[in-house]
C-alpha cells in the first residue's frame, strides 16, 4: 500500500513538472511612458494562456509568460497595439494612439 501512495506521489511530481515546462518566458519591446500604459499594456496582454505579464516603465519591456499551446506571441502584441501601444510587430492604428490621454503619448 505504501509503495502504491508513493508511486502516485511521485506520478503527481511528475505531471506537475510537465506542466510549468510548458510555460514560455518572452521579452518584448513595446512603446508607453507611465503608470497609466503600465495598466493599459498589461490588462491587454492578460489573456487566456497568459500566466505573467509585466511591462516596466523603465525599460519599456513587457515581460510576458504564457503557454504557447494556448496562445502565440503575436496575438498577444496584436491586443496590446489594438489599445494603442506599437510592439516590434505590430503598430497601434492613428486613431487608437490619438484615443490615448496625453501622458501616454510616446511618438
């Protein structure tokens, strides 16, 4: 009985492992400048399959870890130009970046 409670134990571990290799840690470049697109470019990067989304104002790099078998990269930098913030990928449309309050502006 107690071989059989440690080999389920261990199976468990084991799955468990998998499961965080499967995330995948990404850094990407997108243009902001305060506290406001901090929140903005975030919120948008949250989407499903998305585990961890931080973009430092500092260094205008949004550190992203997701699954990729749930989501790609690229619809993550499509949501966050869609709120007015280009990526290396991806530009935020004239009318979208001139929707942004004036703090927000970066070009």
């Amino acid at each position: 009985m107690k071989t059989i409670k440690f080999f389920i134990a261990i199976m468990a571990l084991t799955i468990s492992t998998v499961a965080f290799a499967a995330n995948k840690t990404e850094s990407i470049k997108v243009s902001g400048n305060c506290e406001t697109c901090k929140a903005r470019i975030e919120k948008a990067a949250k989407v499903t399959g998305v585990t961890k989304a931080d973009w430092s104002e500092k260094t205008k790099v949004l550190t992203l870890v997701y699954d990729p078998a749930k989501v790609k990269s690229d619809d993550v930098q499509k949501k966050i130009a869609a709120v007015g913030h280009d990526t290396p990928k991806y530009k935020a449309t004239a009318a979208v970046y001139n929707a942004l309050p004036g703090c927000c502006k970066y070009r």
